[in-house]
C-alpha cells in the first residue's frame, strides 16, 4: 500500500521535473538579454527548417547561440546527473560522483594540453577531453581495484576510489597550474573559461555529437538499471541471485564514465552537477532514482546557465561567467552540508 | 599488522582510532639504541647542507661547488659567477624555510588529527589562500610577492580552521575521508569564486596564475622576512608538541587519562599548525605535498615517537623542496619547473601507494 503510494509520488515528482527541464528550456531560449516571443520562436524554428524566410537578429541569434546552448545545457544536465547518480548507487556512497573523485580533472588537463601545447580548438579540444576522462578513469580503478580484491568491500572500496581520486586530481591540478603559466595571457584565458565549464561556445556540430553519444548511452543505462538495482542488496546478495557481480559493476562503469566524459568534452567540467543531482533527487522524489537524477541534473545546468548569462552580466559589468562557476559556488556548501549531516546521522 | 609490539599495544588500548604510528613498520632496535635516530639526523642534516650548496651552484649557470664556496668566504662583486652565487642565495633560504615549515606542519597536522592524509594541499588551506591573493589582485591592486603575503595568510589560516572544523563535527572525529572531502568542497567552492575574478580581469589572471604554481624562485628578502617570525614562532610551538602529539595518538580517552587537557593541547598544536602553513604559503604559494609524504617517509626511521619525527621532518622536507626546485631547474632548460609542480609529481604517486596500502581508508 504504503509501496503503492511512494511509487506514484515517485511518478508525480518524477513528471513535475521533466515539466520544469522543458519550462526552463524555453525559458532560457526565449527570455534573457534578448526576448523572443513564441510564435516567433515557432516561426523561426520553421522556417530554418524549411529554409524560408529569416527574421534578421533574431534569426541567428535563437538558431546560432541560444537554442544551441540550451540544447546541450539539457544534454549534459542529463548526462551529467546519470553519471553521478550511476557512481553514487554502485559505491554506495553518496561522495562518490565522477566531479568528486577526479575524472573530470583528467579531461581537464588533456584539454589544457592540447589548448595550450597544440593550439587546439573546438572539436579537438573535446576529443582530448574525452581521452583523458576515460584514462583517469581507467587509472583511478585500476589503483582502487587491488584494494578490493584485498577483501575491503562496498564502503572501504568507494572510500579508496575517492581518495585515490583525490590524490591524483591534485596532481593534475598542478599539471594545469603549470600549462597556464606557459600560454599567452589570451589562450591562458581562454583554457580557463573552458576550465570552469562553460556554454559559451556552443554549436550545432557539438550538440550532434553529445546527441548520438546519449543515443547510444541512454538505452545503455536502461539495460543497466536492473543489474544495478541487485547489486544495491549488496555484492553477496547480488551473487547469489545470479549477477556477475565484477562483469556487472565494470560495465556500469564504464557507461558512467563515459556518459561524464562526452558531457565535459562538449562543455567542460561543470563542477558539482553529477554530484549534486543524485541526492537532490532522493531527497524530492523519496527514493533514488535514475530518471528524476537525470532531470534534476539538466534543472540545474540551465538554470545556472541562465543565472550565468543574464544574470551576471549585470553584476559583472557584461562579462558572461561559464555555467560551472555558478554551480561550483553553489554545490560546494551544498557538499560542506552533507558532510555535516552525515556527520550527525553517524553521532 | 604491526611488527612492532609498542604499536600493537596502542592499537589494543584505543580501538577504533586510526593510530599515526601505525604507519611506520617501526624498527624496533631504534628504541635499544637511541644514539642510531642522532646519528640518523645528523646525516639528514649533512644531506640538506650539501643540497643547499648544490642549490647555490646548479641552473641555467652551472657553477662548481668550489665557486660556490668562494663566492661564500672570499665575494669578489666584480666576478660574474659570484654575483650569481648570491643571486641564488634568497631562493635557497626560502626553500629552507618554507621546506621546513610544510614538514613540520604536516607532522603536527597528521598528529592532532591522527590522520595519516592530513596536508596543507589537500585541506583546503591553499585555496583559501590563493582566493585571499586573488581578491588582493583585483580590489587592492596588489601586484608584489611581498604584498601578496599577508592576504595568503590570512586566507591560509581561515581555510585550515574551517576545513578541521567541519570535518571534526560528528563523534568519530576528522577521519581520512572527512578531511579529503571537506578539503576537496572547500577547494571546489573557493575556485570557483576565485574564477568569477579571473574570468571577468584578464590582469588579475595574469598575476596570479604565476603564484599560483608556488615555487621558491624569485623572491627577494622582503619575502623572507615578512614571513621569518611567524614561521619561527609555529616552529617553536610545533616543536614542543613532541609529547602532546604522543600523548594524543594514544587516542582521546587515554590522553585526558594520562592528565593531558586535550581540547588545550589540541589548539595550541593547531596555532603553531596555522602559523607555519600560513607562512610557508605566503613565502612560497601553494606547494603540495611535502607537508604530506615527508612525516611518512621519515618514520621509517624514527618509529612513531613524535618527540623524534618533528626534528626529522624539520631538516628533510627541505631537502625534498630544495631537491625537487634544483631538478626543476634543470629537467626544461632553457626554462624552469617550479618546484610546486615537481613536488606534486613526485608527491601524488605516494599519496596513492599511501591509499592503496590501506592507511588512508582506515575508518
């Protein structure tokens, strides 16, 4: 009964953040520094497609940089959101996202090197992204999985995996200090706007290729979801009902290491997102979830995106922040208090 | 586990609390001959004074010792090696004592929160210090090593009570794993105001991303001396702490059991902590690690006596600075590594042979 009555409120939240993922969509398409009304959105819309007439301004600006930009803001919130809310289920540690323990550093430092050393840009940049989130990621399991096998399991295994990403982030850290010291003031400048996670430079080619990367990944994580719902019960659990426990874990995470690394390849790592969306969602909806970490991850990207470019401009006399400021000085408090409270729970 | 009787001893009296001196596989003949850890620290000491010659005499001018020496007892100002000698004599000090200064704080930092993983990098303390320089840049307009050192310790000092705070809440204490992550949010959060600046003034971004990667080279003696009597001060205190820190890894209970006020001692530990890693910083920028992997290293020498391990880790965290600047002077040439980032590198692969051995995740 009282299962029953959780699995609607699940259903009902569930159905209320995907309305607020499309209202803020829109919201950030049509309103900001530049409004579009929305029969002329529509029209717009219908006419690129159908190559008719275009309204001068307004045109490109909603075809070339608004639409884009929430397009991929929505795609890597889901991403972004999946990927923490994968790693926080299977480690059974709510610390546990890809942000916290150091894959995104890796994308970091490849996309500094190849900014910085090779005078990469674009597409380049997020393919060395893509290959240095899979390689510290690769790294990071390799160090923790000796650990494992010792016969430390669930809790003292994650805790391992987070502070082996630690120790390797820091190093990275340094890494990047280094390259920046390197560059030009202006490329300097422009590693750091990618750095911090940014939308800034969003485009149709980058959208398309995050689009077929979550085509794939989506179903993946639906295939997934079901092993993954056994192996909560506990590795011992999970055996004894017939999951290759080690097969099933590596695959998970491969797909959510992936998942992290195609959304920082196409805007950086906006920090906190996938650390973020996994407990808000638990906390909203009553129960871990997939789907509504996914949603409240995208909430988060456009909503700060928004916050980013419209609202600091005005503060900061025009200067458009990357989105992972925002969400970065919003999710470490965030963080601080979930470190408190556990901490309480455990006193 | 443990090899030596004494550790296993303190691991039974204080389950549960992750003992410091369990980590060092302490040579028990260390205790029947006291004269070995002297002898020990006397060859530590020779080591630094010859790396502190060879800091003198390598770079982009590679000089023999016996110039160096020359340049020390019979300076002639109108040779050119000498001049360069003497140019290189600033940067050696600094490297000392800021070398010293992360050593000694690390020791005491792992001791007070008898936590193997405790270290002015990870804790968050050189964020809340490059945020303090930051803001210095852009709203006073600062643009000297000299001027940015009050600001980093200001910051320095309010990061590192705030991280220990936080992770500290709740009964079982700063375990590994709180303190990484209070280190790690802090961290997180004040980049990210700090790129709010930087973002928005290229200038600033210019300034700081050359302190940023701490180093020891460049500073003239304004930097030295500003910070001198804050770091000889944490120096002092630290030092004393020898039985304290003993006395606190036996645990709480057994501590307060032994007549130790641990609140007291713990503060006053934690005064001389923020004295030196705020002076250290200030001096040198952010350098990770040292502060870490040194107080590891040296108990292998020494056992867990903490009466013992601060000295050692006083005269060889300088020698891991100084050796890790003088390699990077050569590793790029014509150019220069600045020691913050050889330190890391050197530094991160122990941190993670640390971790996988099992000390760090041990809740």
């Amino acid at each position: 009964m009282t299962g029953q009555r959780r699995g609607r409120i699940l259903l009902n939240r569930t159905a209320f953040l995907a309305t607020g993922v499309v209202i803020l969509f829109f919201v950030s398409v049509l309103l900001g520094s530049y409004t579009v009304t929305i029969p002329d959105f529509f029209t717009i819309v219908y006419n690129h497609l159908t190559g008719g007439p275009r309204i001068p301004g307004a045109s490109f600006i909603v075809m070339e940089n608004k639409l884009p930009r929430a397009v991929i803001g929505t795609m890597i919130g889901l991403a972004f959101g999946l990927a923490g809310a994968l790693f926080q289920t299977m480690l059974r540690n709510p610390l546990a996202s890809p942000d916290i323990i150091g894959i995104s550093y890796g994308a970091s430092a490849a996309a500094v090197v190849a900014i910085v050393i090779f005078g990469a840009s674009g597409a380049v940049v997020s393919g060395a992204a893509l290959v240095g989130a899979l390689a510290v990621a690769g790294l990071i399991y390799a160090i923790s999985s000796g650990g494992i096998r010792g016969g430390g399991r669930g809790n003292a295994a994650g805790n391992r995996l987070v502070l082996a990403g630690v120790g390797i982030a820091a190093a990275l850290h340094a890494v990047v200090n280094f390259l920046m010291t390197r560059a030009d003031i202006r490329t300097a400048a422009d590693a750091l706007v990618w750095l911090n996670g940014s939308l800034n430079s969003a485009n149709w080619d980058r959208a398309g290729i995050l689009f077929l990367a979550l085509a794939v990944l989506l179903p993946a994580v639906g295939v997934i979801a079901g092993p993954l719902r056994i192996l909560e019960l506990g590795d011992d659990t999970a055996a004894g009902l017939g999951i290759r426990v080690n097969a099933a874990r590596l695959a998970l995470v491969i797909i959510a290491v992936t998942l992290a690394a195609v959304a920082t390849a196409a805007a950086g790592p906006v920090s906190f997102v996938a650390f973020l969306a996994g407990p808000i969602a638990r906390r909203f909806t009553g129960k871990a979830s997939l789907p509504a970490s996914a949603l409240v991850g995208a909430v988060i990207v456009l909503a700060a995106d928004f916050l980013a470019a419209n609202l600091a401009p005005l503060v900061l006399d025009g200067t458009v922040l990357p989105v992972g400021v925002i969400t970065g000085a919003l999710g470490a408090p965030f963080l601080l208090w979930l470190l408190v409270t556990n901490n309480r729970k455990d006193a | 586990m443990t090899q030596s009787s004494t550790t296993a001893a303190r691991q039974a009296a204080s389950p549960g609390t992750s003992v410091p001196g369990t980590a060092a596989r302490a040579p028990g003949n260390a205790r029947a001959f006291p004269g070995k850890r002297a002898a020990w620290l006397l060859a530590a000491v020779v080591v630094l004074a010859v790396l502190a010659g060879a800091s003198l005499g390598v770079g982009a001018r590679g000089l023999p010792l016996g110039t160096v020496w020359d340049a020390l007892t019979l300076f002639d100002p109108a040779n050119g090696d000498h001049a360069v000698v003497h140019a290189r004599i600033p940067r050696t000090v600094l490297g000392l004592l800021a070398g010293g200064a992360l050593g000694l704080a690390g020791a005491a930092m792992q001791g007070v929160a008898r936590n193997p993983l405790a270290d002015p990098g990870i804790m968050g303390v050189n964020a809340g210090a490059a945020l303090a320089v930051v803001t210095g840049i852009y709203v006073f307009g600062v643009g000297s090593l000299s001027g940015y050192i009050w600001f980093a310790f200001i910051g320095a000092a309010v990061a590192a009570v705030v991280v220990y705070c936080i992770a500290s809440l709740g009964r079982d204490g700063a375990t590994p794993v709180k303190l990484a992550l209070a280190g790690a949010a802090l961290n997180a959060g004040l980049y990210s105001l700090m790129s709010v600046i930087l973002v928005s003034s290229q200038d600033t971004l210019d300034k700081f991303r050359f302190w940023q990667v701490g180093g020891i080279a460049g500073r003239d003696w304004s930097v030295v001396l500003a910070g001198l009597p804050f770091l000889a001060a944490g120096a002092v205190i630290v030092l004393l702490t020898g039985r304290i820190l003993n006395s606190l890894a036996l645990g709480d209970d057994i501590a307060r059991g032994l007549g130790q006020r641990v609140g007291l001692a713990r503060g006053i530990t934690a005064l001389g902590i923020v004295l030196l890693c705020g002076s250290a910083t200030a001096m040198a920028g952010p350098i990770a690690f040292v502060g870490l992997v040194i107080p590891h290293a040296v108990r292998f020498l020494t056992g867990p006596d903490y009466r013992w391990i601060l000295p050692f880790s006083l005269v060889l965290a300088p020698v891991l600075l100084l050796g890790a600047d003088i390699v990077g002077r050569v590793v790029l040439l014509p150019g220069e590594v600045p020691a913050g980032i050889m330190t890391a590198l050197i530094g991160a692969p122990v941190f993670v042979w640390l971790v996988r051995r099992g000390k760090g995740a041990g809740l």
